[in-house]
C-alpha cells in the first residue's frame, strides 16, 4: 500500500519550486508591460506627439479656444465657440470667416497626419430645436457644418482619401445646455485623428491575370475532344466486325 502523504498520491498539498514565484511575477509584470503599450500606441507616434504639443501651445497662447487629448484610438482636436466668436450662424452650416481663421492655424499641423492617418471632423450642436427647410434636426445642422468644414480643408491640400465628416446633433454635450455660455462649448468642432487608418481594399492584379483566372480551364476546352472521337469510333465498329454491326447499333441505342 502507497501512504497516503506520499508525493504520487497527493500533489497538491506540495509547495511551487522557488522558481516559480519570479517567473510568475515576470510573466505579470510583461502583461502590464503590453498593456500598457496598446493603451498608449497613439501617444508613442512621433508625428502625434508634436501636433499635440503645437496645439496645446496655441491654446495657451489664446490663439484659439478648447483642448486637445489623446488616448489608444488616436487624438482628439476640440475647437470650442469663444464669446465674441462663432463658428457658424445660428441654423446655418457656412463657415463664418472666425472658423476660416482658425482652420488656417491648424491645417499645417494636420495636412502631414492626413497622409498617413484617417481625419474625422465632427459636427456638435446645442440642444436648442431646429426645424428649418434645409436642416430638419440638429442631426442635418451638425453633419452638414461638419461637411463644410472637411470641404474647406481640402481646399488646403488635405488628402481627400482620409477625410470624413459625422453629425452627432446635440446627443454628446460637454457642458449642461442651460446658459448661453455653456451651450456655446456644446457647439464645436472636433477633428478625431485615428492612430489606425481605414482599411484599404486589396489590390487588383494586372489585367492579364484576371483574365486569365477568368478563362476555362484547359480541361474543360479539351473535354469535347474525346466526344468528337466517339461517333468516329462508332463509324468504324460495323466495318471492322462486318455481321456483327447490329449488335453494336444496339450498344450505342442504350440497351
């Protein structure tokens, strides 16, 4: 009989090896470690990281108004409405010669993300209703302010490819639409940069490959070959087997 504290009959009750304690602790610390560079994979571009610091100067400056943040899935670009400044007219989605300045500030620190990173300028509203022939909700207001807005930059040389424009109306409020100073910030523009392009479909290959996938198989362009030898062949059975002709016919009509 085995006794029942023998090392065969219960493993469990034994202590890990020492070893185990620091590569457990490594393993834990190496997933930390990846973690931690997925979450910061837009703060690591180079190219990210200088127009943060070029937006956040101007902002402290008081060249313009509103904030710049960055996170995993790229940096967001927040253009906030100061007092005596309005980016748009009441209900209307032309540009106001305010918005044209400030776009002037910031597209040479765009226009080189744009050729490697997707620029999504987003439209936000108040909550105040809109009930226009143009514009039904805020919804069209703001997804049409924001349209301008990208067609304007693309007067600026922007890449056409990595440009779009998203109304949210006014469902994403930064501050309570109750005073005119707070439904201000809530009108504004911002340009999301993602860290990860838009996927691009595939390639087409030369043309005389998809022709040629196209084309039929050799195979099947040598199939009817052997059809056309079959009548031949049965021509020639009579004549090679002389009174046994009609048995042959009688083959060939399937019985």
């Amino acid at each position: 009989m085995i006794d029942e504290d023998d090392k065969r009959v219960a493993p469990m009750g034994e202590p890990a090896p020492p070893w185990m304690v620091n590569y457990a602790d490594l393993m834990t610390e190496l997933v930390c470690f990846f973690v931690i560079l997925y979450a910061l994979s837009a703060a690591l571009n180079k190219d990210m990281q200088k127009a943060q610091q070029e937006i956040q100067e101007m902002i402290k400056e008081g060249k313009m108004s509103g904030q710049v943040t960055m996170d995993k899935e790229g940096m967001r670009i927040t253009l906030e409405e100061q007092s005596q400044m309005a980016f748009f007219e009441s209900g209307r989605a032309e540009l106001t010669d305010n918005m044209r300045v400030q776009l002037e500030k910031i597209a040479p620190i765009l226009r080189p993300l744009s050729e490697k990173h997707d620029i999504v300028v987003e439209g936000h509203t108040d909550n105040v209703p809109i009930a226009t022939k143009q514009f039904a909700s805020n919804w069209e207001l703001s997804t049409a302010r924001a349209t301008s807005v990208v067609k304007a930059m693309l007067t600026n040389n922007f890449n056409p490819k990595r440009m779009a424009a998203v109304g949210y109306g006014e469902y994403h409020p930064i501050a309570p639409n109750d005073s005119d100073v707070s439904r201000k910030k809530n009108r504004r523009v911002v340009f999301f940069i993602k860290n990860n392009a838009y996927p691009d479909a595939p390639a087409a290959g030369p043309p005389g490959l998809v022709k040629a996938a196209g084309a039929p198989q050799p195979a099947a362009a040598e199939s009817p070959a052997p059809a056309a030898e079959t009548p031949a062949a049965a021509a020639e059975t009579p004549a090679a087997a002389g009174e046994n002709a009609a048995p042959e016919v009688s083959a060939w009509s399937g019985e």
